[in-house]
C-alpha cells in the first residue's frame, strides 16, 4: 500500500497523512486513505475544484 508520509527530526520518524478517503464507510476506499493523492468520495464537492480552460 502507498502511503504519505513526513519525515520529522532529521529521518527518525514519520507520520501518516490519510486523504479525504478515511471518513469513508467502504472497505474499498478505506484501503486508499493514505495514498499520496488528494482523492475525493463520489458526489462530493471534488469537482467543484475543476475549471474549464479559457
């Protein structure tokens, strides 16, 4: 599994950063809070970031 992690204190330890994924019900995209990607559920506001090209 990929996750995200920062390295704190010089490499002697890290901390997980889950994406908006982890307040999910769905064993599925519970199995992908922690990837290095900014993944939004179906439905939610995620599209609204989208713009069209001028």
């Amino acid at each position: 599994m990929n996750t995200t992690k920062h390295v704190t204190n010089k490499g002697q330890a890290t901390t997980e950063i889950p994406n908006k994924l982890i307040n999910e019900k769905s064993p599925y995209l519970l199995q992908h809070a922690y990837n290095p990607v900014n993944w939004y559920p179906r439905g939610s506001t995620g599209g609204s970031q989208v713009t069209a090209p001028r």
